[in-house]
C-alpha cells in the first residue's frame, strides 16, 4: 500500500538557515498518514470520535539535502508492515528529482483510556 | 498587576529572515500568561482539571525590531482589565534595553462542554 | 483585490483543548498572503531572491468559534490598502458557514539589510 | 560528555489528544543541543557568526508514555561519539521518575556555502 502527496513548503516551516526545520518532517508525515487514511476511505477524525487513537511509538528520519520555502515536497508513504499491534510506515520525500529525507515510523493503538488496543480492522488489513 | 519572565529564543522559533517568526509571539504570551497564573500561586493544568478552560477571545501584536535566536526576551505581562467575563493582558517584548514588540489580549474562561462561564474567583479578584 | 484558499487542519495545529491553536491562525494568514500574491502572478521566494523582504508590521486576529482537526478552513483574503510603504490585509476564516475567526496585518517592505524599502511596483498596483 | 536540562512542556506544545506532540521532542532535543554547547561554554549564535552551521543528519526517538502540560521535563544529554565529521548526541527524557523517551541524533557541520566543513575543534575535542 502506497500513496503520494504533495505540499508546498510554508514560509514559518524554515529557520535561520533557510531551510526547512528539520522537526517539520514529522509534521510531513503526520499529515501524510492522515491522507493516506484518507485515500483508503477512512477519516481519521472518525477514528477518535469512534474511541479509536493512534499514537506514535517511534519514529526517525535521516536528511540528505535541504528543502527550502518555494519548494513542493513530494511524500511517498508506504505501509512496510501491519499487524494488529502496530503499523510500520515509510515516507520518502523528493523536491523534484532530488530526495531530500527519508523517515520510518511505528505507530500504535490505544483507546480513549490511553490503554494498547487492537488496531481497528480497517487499518490493518492483511490479518 | 504585573509580572516579567525572561525566554530565550530557541533556534526552531526563527525563519527564514533569521528573525523570531511572529507568530511565536503569541506563544510567548501564552507562557508569560501562564507563569503570571504560578506567581499569583495558581496552576493552569489544575484549572483545567476542575473545568475552567481559558480561551483566546482577540489577540493582537505590533513589531518595532526584529528578535533572533541569541536573544533573551523579557516580557512585562500585565492585566489590564479583569472582569467576570474577561481578563485583559498586555505584553511587552523587550531585548535588552530596546522593545521588540508590545501585544495585547483578551481570554475568557468556558467550562468542559465549551459554554462561556464566569471567571474564576482567583483570576478576577477585583470584582 | 480578494483570493480565497481552503486549508484542511493539521491534526497538530490542535493543542490540548482539542481546538486549532490561536497562534496558528496567524501562520495560516501568511500561507493565504502567499497564496495571494501567487494567485496575482507573483512568487515570494523570488522576491526575496531579488532582494525584497515582506516583514509584518502588525497583526490581530478575533476568534469567534473554534476550529477542529477535521475541518477545512476557508479563509478569504482581501487587501484593505496598499501605499508604497504598507499593505493592509483583512482574513475572515470560515469553517462551512460558520465564521471562526477574523484576521488583519499590516505588512511592510525592507531590503536584505533590514532598511525599509519602498513597496515593490508589483505589490502597490494601485498607486 | 552529559549535560541535564530542565523545560517545562508549553501548552500549545501540546496537540488534541492532550499530550505533547511528537514532533516537539526534536525541539527540545536541539534547545538541549544548545544549552550543552553554552555549558561547555560555547555560544551557538556566536557559531554562525563565524561561519560553523550544524546540522542535523539524522534524528530519531521512542516514546514511552505521554508527557502533558503541567509536566516538567528533565533532559539528560549525551555525546556519545564525536568526530571531526559528526557529533552522536543521545537523549533520555524523563518526567519525575518515568523515562518518557529515548532520542538520538548525528549532527554535521558545513560552512555558509552548505558545503560540508570539518568539525570545530571545541566540538570535537577528543580527536
């Protein structure tokens, strides 16, 4: 499972260097996750109202160039591995040709307690 | 009533132009709020846990210098108006002996289902 | 002069009342000013590339309902007035036909040494 | 090489599930970076005055339980490998007695051109 999106730098997504800030990824990819979601059909507002939270259990992301304001960012995100328990993204992100980062993230279920549940079947469909 | 913390500015809070991006302004408002709450010996996160949510009615914010990461902002908070409806704070930015921006702000306080209640006693005490 | 952009909500951009933070409001009217100026032809990462730098003067936002991760923003930008010296935006944010909030600021121009320019031609068509 | 810090978690640092976003972790991760560096008694401004710009090569973290507004967080910093090409800092964060989460990050250095630079040697004393 696979799904793209793009975005378009924001100018108070870079910093002094002139690039984008490097904690910003991890906002790329949130957005990413919920639109990828999306494009399967599901709402990830619904998801909460419907007791159903998603938390990150870990996540990383390795830079290789800059991205600057004036640049649209092409995310690639892919499910690597879905299992009752946890969901295993990767995102890689181009400016153009060029790739510019890649992340990796785990996330994780829980309910409106704050207690680990089984993700929702729709979510983790190949179990 | 008044109160002055002092902030450092963190690397992310600048942008592009090297300079504090604005609207982190209203972020230091937010903690300069905060902090005035602890020296008047009350703690927001209590608030909120017996249902007293402050919320943002109107903010506003004029910029005379730029602010940069190496700078220490001290921010003179003051209340300017408290009523049961609402508290009125004004906020001076300065660096050093210049000011770098004067804000000013109106909350007022709802319980947990979002409708409009009236002040604490502890945030309105001259009335 | 007006331009109308619609912006989903970043399920970060809420904060632990669940609603889209104040402060964030002020970073969706700087993505509607470049959208603006995109919209009338111009790109802002070039400008500052040729030296032209818009920096806020003054901003203020009210806030009359909020907004929630789910919700998809319409914000209407219109230019209240242009001089060489400074532009005057207006924002009114709807969520369907609901207004949530209603924005202004005061933009002005400076060059890449921080000196006060004038107004690019491009920018103050009216005069 | 340790260095402890202590942040109090910002309200709008927090997101709609009432914790602290995920993403803010790198903030605190790089105001971490920045207090070790004045601790050695370095000033990162001073850095890139002179032409030294870190950065960030890779950044990852594992959350273990949800920090909240009204939490005080309590970073511990570690270099746990520096050489003239990069620094490897490690972060535990704790909340009173509870680790909250584990970072880590590679940081590089390149000069105002973005080009690659060796480290400086006040950054990377043991070689």
């Amino acid at each position: 499972m696979q799904n793209t999106i793009e975005l378009d730098v924001r100018y108070y997504e870079t910093d002094g260097q002139g690039v984008v800030h490097h904690a910003n990824y991890f906002k790329y990819f949130e957005v990413a996750r919920v639109e990828m979601l999306k494009a399967m059909g599901h709402d990830y507002a619904d998801l909460e109202r419907d007791g159903v939270f998603l938390v990150v259990h870990s996540v990383g992301c390795k830079f290789m160039r800059p991205a600057r304001f004036g640049d649209t960012l092409r995310i690639v995100t892919e499910v690597v591995k879905a299992t009752m328990a946890r969901i295993e993204h990767r995102y890689d992100v181009f400016v153009g040709s060029y790739q510019v980062a890649q992340g990796q993230s785990v996330i994780a279920c829980i309910d409106r307690d704050g207690n680990i549940r089984r993700m929702p079947e729709c979510l983790a469909p190949e179990e």
